[in-house]
C-alpha cells in the first residue's frame, strides 16, 4: 500500500468519525462522546495532511497552529453561554475566511502559467472564494450585530435590493470572467473584496430576531466553501465534511423557517421588523383594554399556589442571564409541590436551540423541557404560564389577526393557561417591532423590569410566604 | 473506462448530501445549538486545505502570507469549535446533580484542561 493509499484511508478514517459524530448528537446522552469523536477524527486529519510527502514548511505551519490553537481554545471556554450565538457566527465567519484565503492563495500560485488552470478546478475556486468571503464578511456583521457593537435592527436604504442583486450580478460575471477569460491575480483579489462587500450589505438588512436563520444559513456557506476548496485540491475528506456542514445548515435553515411560517426569501429580503412600530408605550387598545401591571409579591403568591406552572423563556432571559435564577425559583416552587416544566419555541433566542443550552447550563434537566408541540396541549392544564422576555412567540395575533406580519407563525399557545405574567423590560414591541395583544388579554398581568431582578423578586417573595 | 476525477468527486458530494440529511434529521430540536457548534468545527476542516496550500513548494510570499493566515484561522475554528461544543454538550443532564460543575474535555490537538467560566464580554441586547 502506498503512502497516499495509507493518506486517502485515513482521511476515510475521519470521514467516518464526522458522520458518528453528528449521528450521535441524537440523544444528549451520547452527544459528549461523538464530538471527542469528531475531534479525534479532525486529529487523524490533520496528522494525514502532515505525512504528505510533498508538504513543505512544516514547521512554520506548525508554529503558527501551535500559537493559534490557544486562542480558540481561550474564546471557546471564556464564552457566556448566553454569547453563545456570537460565538458560532465568530467560528463560522473565521471558517468562511480560512475557504476564501485557502481558495486565493492557491490561485495565485498556479495563475503564473495562464492557462493551465482546469475549467472545473476554475470554477472551484471562485466558488471557494466567493462563499467564503460571503460568510466572512456576514458572519462578522452577524457577531456585530449580536454582541450590539451595531444596532440589531434591519439597517435599510431605498434602492438596497437593487444594490445587493447588481453587486451579486456583477461578482458573478467577474467569477465566469476569470474562469473563461484571463486568469488574473488581481481579478480574484477583486472577487474576495467584492465578496466580503456583498456579505456586509446582505446581513445588515436583516433584523436581530431572523439571526437563528441567518448564521443556520451562514454555516452551510462555510461548509459549502469548504466543499468547493476539497473540488479545488481533490480532497475528499474536505468535499464530505464541507457539504455534511452545508446539508445540516440547509436544513436548520428551512427548519427555522417553517417554525416561522416564513420562505427563506422573505426572512433574507424581507427586512423583517424595521417598522418602528405603533406607538410604542400604547398601554390601551381601541376596546379600551389595559396592560395590568402588577408587583412581584402578587405574582409569588400566584406561583406558590398554583398546581402547575410552565415557564416560557425567550432572549430577554438570556440577555438578562437570567437562566439560573429562574431555576432557583422552578426549586423553590417545586419543593412547595409545584410541578414546573419550560416550554421552548423552536426560533426562542437568536440561535436555535438556545434556551435549552441557557437551561441546561442552568441544570435543568432536560425532561422538563418541553419542545412546542408537546407543551401546547398542556397550556390549558395550566395555572400559570410564567412568560420570561419572550414576546413574539407567544403573540396570539399569529393564530388570529391575518393581517399581522406574523400570522400563521405556529405559537406557544400561553393564552390558553388560567392565568398569565408576562416579565419585560417596558411596553417597548419586541425585536420584531410588533404589537402583542396578549398583553392586553384579562388574564395576563404584567411585571415590568429586568427579568434578572424580577425572578430574584419572585423566587424571595415565594420564600417569604 | 475511467471516470474523470471531477464525476468522482460530483458523485461522493451527492451521497454526501444524502447522508447529511439523514443524520442530521435525527438530531432533536434540544440539541441544535450543540449541532451548529459541531457542524461549525467540522467545517473547519478547511485546515486540511490550508495545510497543502501553505505547504507548497516555491511559493511566494503573497501566498506564504495568505495561506498561513489561513492556517491560523482554520485552527482556531477547529479547536475553538470542538471545546464550545464540549463544553456545552457536558450541561445537558438528565437528572441535576447538585453543583455538578462540568468536566470540560479537550480536542485532539490542545490538551485539555479543566477549566470554569470565565467573564466575558457579555450581551447588552434588551429585547
């Protein structure tokens, strides 16, 4: 067996070890193992790689690992599971940014001899560098707008599609110039710019609440890149694991999507909640409905003799990193011979999946969390249904007002428990920037403030009783 | 007859569609976030790519330059993917355990150390 051979199996190796690794993400039991799994594989990967004969520089490659491995590994165990969401849009937007540069430097040290390029290797290595550069570029405008170093809201302008499909246009025919046309270095430094300049201006647009959608779809494209650099180099480890990647973010993609009965198109181009809106403070309805606030004391005694409570978390929880607090009180309220459960809307969160890690970092265990449609039956079995900085997921308009941008968004049905608090900062609409006449319902009562303080209010005012 | 060598590839990127498909509609909704970061430092195994290219023989120094920023990239994606993930999947309990702290394990290439939650810079975001 030659030593490519012995290479080629190896990679066979860590292929296998990817795919054990997403099967077992099945159960959270065995998830921990199959990541090791998949790290493991990723080792044999890299250790393959190494043993090319024909590899140079070695040791400055290693040098540079070896000073860059901390880094990651610094960020990854810093992060507040609260940034989580950041933290994926930062690795994936370094991922797309590795494709893009792997894709340009090995263009530029085969383009002296013109020509010599194949159409397909060509066609590849645009592709590298366009997608990656996309998801560079987006993923960092994602991070930006998570870690609200610029405002969540949709960023528009008149004309902005027209901008964005030219731009898109024109990087397109710039990639078909280089394929078939003159093979130019500067040409392709002109793609990555043009392309990281398309990455921005397609995610500024995009509102805060639609982020799950955005970096679900910005992972694909960083593993379709990396799929596109495995074309470019005849590697097959990197064409399987790049498109594993980009099936799974296709998939989460249209996942969320349908959790919020939206086309892709529409979350994409749509600039969803850049209305500013209704009065935002309107504490009445035309029916003269009012908000009902009311104090923590109220609220614990409602709680403590209640028979079952659902809590119905959403970002304000994790802005507020309110998560351990709220378990704090699922304690206190369950000692007392409550039973608790949380009920989890699939887009609650600017990722998916978020409150269950906020939960379980919190040592929920994971049977009491409820997915949607195994905790909409129980709502009308329901005393207290504790809402905690959610606001879109539980609107009613999406069931019952056709002309609410939100309607036919499958909800948590919260309206249906006997009684109903909402915790939030202030009247102000949610990131969506619509109005919620669940809070003007007769059953909800409204407990204003941060919900950090309000659950830490709640959990002493159930002790005290 | 030989296929070429793209047919090839064309046809193992499809059976890799299809098998992403598959395993990944198994995983519940629970576990996505940990799918995301999981799927985020298998695709970090653009690293492999950027090893070859940064390993090229008479290269320039443009090239050099590029290729080992890559290098540095793809390896923080890789390591910094498969901690976060580690990281994470270790919270998900089936019964609590109190004050169960977790164990966070490493990846092949670092070693691993016990480790806490640190400050970091935390979201100011109001909803």
């Amino acid at each position: 067996m030659s030593r490519s051979d012995a290479i080629a199996l190896a990679y066979l190796a860590t292929i296998i070890a990817f795919i054990l690794a997403l099967r077992f993400l099945s159960s959270p039991v065995h998830a921990p193992l199959g990541n090791r799994i998949g790290a493991l594989g990723m080792a044999i990967a890299i250790a393959a790689t190494f043993a090319q004969p024909h590899l140079h520089h070695k040791l400055s490659i290693l040098i540079v690992m070896i000073v860059s491995a901390p880094i990651g590994a610094y960020a990854a165990r810093a992060v507040k599971m609260t940034a989580m969401p950041q933290m994926v849009a930062l690795f994936n937007g370094v991922g797309g940014g590795a494709a893009a540069l792997v894709a340009l430097a090995d263009f530029h040290h085969v383009a002296p001899e013109p020509g010599r390029i194949k159409t397909d290797v060509a066609i590849s290595i645009m592709l590298s560098a366009l997608i990656g550069g996309v998801s560079f570029a987006g993923s960092l405008v994602a991070f930006a707008k998570l870690q609200e170093l610029i405002r969540g809201r949709p960023i528009v302008y008149p004309g902005q599609k027209i901008v964005n499909a030219v731009l898109l246009a024109a990087l397109l025919a710039l990639a078909i110039v280089v394929i078939v046309g003159p093979q130019r270095n500067a040409l392709v430094i002109a793609l990555v710019c043009g392309a990281l300049l398309f990455g921005v201006l397609f995610v500024l647009p995009i509102g805060g609440a639609d982020m799950p959608v955005v970096i679900s779809l910005l992972n694909a494209c960083t593993g379709l890149a990396a799929a596109a650099t495995g074309f470019v180099l005849h590697n097959n480890v990197l064409i399987v694991s790049g498109m594993l990647v980009g099936a799974s973010g296709t998939l989460l993609t249209l996942l969320m999507g349908r959790a919020m009965n939206r086309s892709l198109a529409n979350v994409l181009f749509g600039a969803f909640g850049q209305v500013t809106a209704g009065p935002a403070g309107a504490a009445a309805d035309a029916d003269g409905a009012s908000v009902r606030s009311t104090s923590a004391d109220d609220v614990a005694v409602m709680l403590a003799y209640a028979k079952k409570v659902v809590v119905v978390p959403g970002y304000g929880l994790a802005v507020a990193q309110a998560q351990h607090d709220v378990r704090a009180l699922a304690d206190l309220l369950e000692q007392r011979g409550v039973e608790v459960t949380y009920a989890i809307h699939p887009v609650a969160g600017r990722m998916p999946g978020h409150m269950n890690v906020l939960l379980a970092e919190a040592n929920v265990p994971y049977p009491q969390l409820k997915e949607m449609d195994e905790a909409n039956p129980e709502f009308s079995r329901t005393d207290v249904a504790l809402v905690i900085g959610a606001n879109d997921v539980v609107n009613p308009d999406a069931r019952n007002n056709a002309t609410s941008p939100i309607y036919g968004m499958p909800i948590l049905n919260v309206d249906q428990a006997q009684a109903v608090v909402v915790l939030k900062r202030s009247m102000n609409p949610g990131f969506a920037g619509i109005d919620n006449p669940l809070f003007l319902n007769p059953k909800t009562v409204m407990l204003f403030g941060d919900a950090k303080a309000s659950v830490e209010k709640l959990a002493g005012g159930v002790k005290n009783l | 007859m030989h296929t070429s060598v793209i047919v090839t590839e064309l046809t193992v990127l499809v059976l890799a569609i299809f098998v992403g498909v598959e395993v990944i509609s198994k995983v519940p909704t629970m576990l996505h976030t940990p799918l995301m970061s999981g799927t985020n430092a298998i695709h970090g195994i653009v690293i492999v790519g950027a090893i070859v290219v940064a390993g090229l023989p008479d290269q320039t120094t443009w090239v050099r330059v590029v290729a080992l920023t890559a290098v540095a990239l793809g390896t923080m994606n890789v390591v910094g993917g498969f901690v976060v993930t580690d990281r994470m999947l270790g919270m998900f309990k089936q019964r609590r355990k109190p004050s169960a702290e977790l164990p966070a394990g490493g990846d092949g290439s670092v070693d691993a150390a016990r480790s806490e939650r640190k400050a970091a810079p935390a979201p100011t975001e109001r909803s």
